[in-house]
C-alpha cells in the first residue's frame, strides 16, 4: 500500500506519519510520500527529530498541492491508494486578517487534489477537517447531520473544501471520508496557538494573552483532543469509514479557556497576575460540541483521556525543547 500524505510537515500531519511508522499495528504499508510546501508553520521542524531519511518506507516531495502540473506528475509515479489531505492554512487570527491564502489552500488545493484523485481513481480520500464548521453552540453537542455554520475565514475555507468533497463524491463517484476534529493538542505545536504559545511565554516568564471582557471572562469553551488519539482516529476511519460518510472526532475534555489557562499557570507555579486580558477577536465562537457516538460505534478507543496529565506532560516537553521551539522566533 501506498500512502500520500500532504501536509505532512505540519503540527497534526507530521505526528500522522510519525504514527503510520511507528504502529506495531499497520504493516501493510510499503511507501509514505509526504508532500508539504514548508509554510512558515511547516518548516521541516516537526520531522526533523524522526530522522525519516533514514527510512526506505519515507519520501518526502516539496510541492503545493495548488500545483496541477506537480500533483499529477507525483500521482503518475508513485500511484497512492490512499490520500490524507492535512495541508491547509488552520489559524482564525490569520484568515481574519487576511483570508487570501485560505482560500487559495484550503479550497483551491483541495479541489485539485479532488480532480487528481479522480483522474488516477485512487482508493480513498479522508479530507481532515475540523469542529469550527458548526459554528458555536452554548447547549448540547453538533452530530454530523447538523447544520454548517462557520464564523471565521477559516472554518468558512474549511466548510467550502467539504462541500467540494462530498461533490465529488456525489458527482464523479470519488471515494472520500471526512473528519471533523476537536481542538488538537501535543508537541511540536507551532506556537501562534493558544496552549504551546501559553506554555512558552511563562517559560519565558511573560504574561499570556487571554482574551477577556466583563460580560466573557474567558469562559469560551473548547474541546481537547490530543493529536496522537486524533491521528490513530483518522487512520481507523480510513480502515472502518464508509466512504461518502462524515465522522466526528471530538476530545471529550471540553474547558473554558479560563480552565485551561489555569492548569498551565499551576503547573509552572503562578497565578492570575501573569494573565495579560486582551480584547475578544470578532466573531469569536463562545463553545465548541461535537459527538462522538458515529466513531465509538465502530469500535474506536481514546488512549489519552486524563486532560490534566497531558497538559503537565506537554509543559515538561515544551520546558525541555527549547531547542527546537526558540528557532522559531517565539
């Protein structure tokens, strides 16, 4: 079996392969290709350490999946059978400012990666995507029958790119599966995102930014699930999935931001004077809810429940990693 990863350098894709190789579980497969164009979030950093050139079952290929002509050239030679398209452009604050490039990858990539699947009739496509698509809800959990109600540039990029998914689907017959996950977390995290950028900035004895006002002080909610429960999620769908079918991989740790800022603040030894109150960003969704009872269903099993001992482990990691965290310019 031949697997195409793209965006593969990144947070959530590179821990993806690091498990594809690592599993005492998958052995029937016989080459990774990781395709990434190294955004500045995706420099290389986050493969480094897994000395991946050293494994005949890895190759990487910089390219951009906006690329027809590299797409189709790379399909043509090395035939995958199964795509898992991680690449797309994920912070909110980013696509608010500027949504040009969220567009152009999150949308216009997928697209041209739908057109090349079909054209070399590979097996199945899983399109990674994400809760944000819902929108928020203040009772209750979103299903995959809801309704799609993004807020930002982002999550709007996001919803588009799915809906061209479950066309292909319909229209040409495209095999594809998509997931919608919950707030990641883990190492080797770039850190314009709230837990790594909070855990670096009081190793570096600096105050984190939460964003507050009276009537919301820090209450939104957000659901954690740690990357490596994501990554095992994703590529059990891709085994058990119907193809044509949308899951749900929530974390099943929902805290408010207040919570979650706290359980760093503790573990580092400060308290509430090292929390910086900045202003709300616009249209900042107050909860995330997803269920999870479509993935359960099909047998799958969290490894990483206990939200209290993964944050202090990953506070251990980010305080022992400086190395590969300062390059960054954090």
């Amino acid at each position: 079996m031949i697997v195409l990863v793209t965006g593969g350098c990144g947070f959530i894709g590179s821990n993806f392969i690091d498990y594809l190789l690592q599993s005492s579980e998958i052995k029937n497969i016989n080459l990774i290709i990781n395709v990434d164009k190294e955004t500045y979030a995706a420099q290389g950093k986050n493969i480094e350490h897994l000395n991946l050139h050293l494994n005949p079952k890895y190759k990487f290929i910089r390219a951009d999946i906006c690329d027809n002509f590299q797409m189709q050239k790379i399909f043509q030679r090395y035939g995958p059978d199964l795509v898992f398209n991680f690449a797309a452009e994920s912070h909110v604050d980013r696509s608010i400012e500027s949504s040009n490039e969220f567009v152009i990858t999150n949308v216009l990539g997928t697209i041209n990666l739908l057109h090349t699947v079909k054209k070399f009739k590979v097996k199945k496509f899983i399109q990674i995507s994400t809760d944000e698509v819902y929108g928020s809800i203040k009772n209750g959990s979103f299903h995959e029958n809801s309704p799609l109600n993004s807020s930002s540039p982002y999550s709007a990029s996001k919803t588009s790119a799915e809906h061209f998914a479950i066309s292909y689907f319909k229209t040409h017959n495209v095999p594809i599966i998509i997931t919608r996950s919950a707030n990641n977390y883990g190492p080797y995290q770039f850190p314009e995102k709230l837990l790594p950028l909070f855990i670096i900035n009081l190793i570096k004895d600096k105050k984190v930014p939460l964003m507050w006002s009276d009537e919301n002080p820090g209450i939104n909610v957000r659901d954690w699930l740690h990357v490596k429960d994501n990554c095992r999620a994703i590529w059990f769908l891709s085994q058990n999935g119907q193809v044509g079918e949308i899951y749900n991989i929530p974390g099943e740790n929902e805290r408010t931001n207040i919570e979650l800022t706290k359980m760093i603040l503790t573990y580092f030894n400060y308290g509430e004077e090292m929390i910086e109150r900045v202003p709300h960003r616009s249209g900042h969704d107050f909860r995330y809810s997803i269920t999870g009872d479509k993935l359960k269903n099909l047998g799958f099993k969290y490894n990483h429940t206990d939200l209290k001992k993964e944050i202090n482990e990953l506070c251990e990691w980010y305080a022992k990693n400086e190395s590969w965290w300062k390059p960054l310019g954090v």
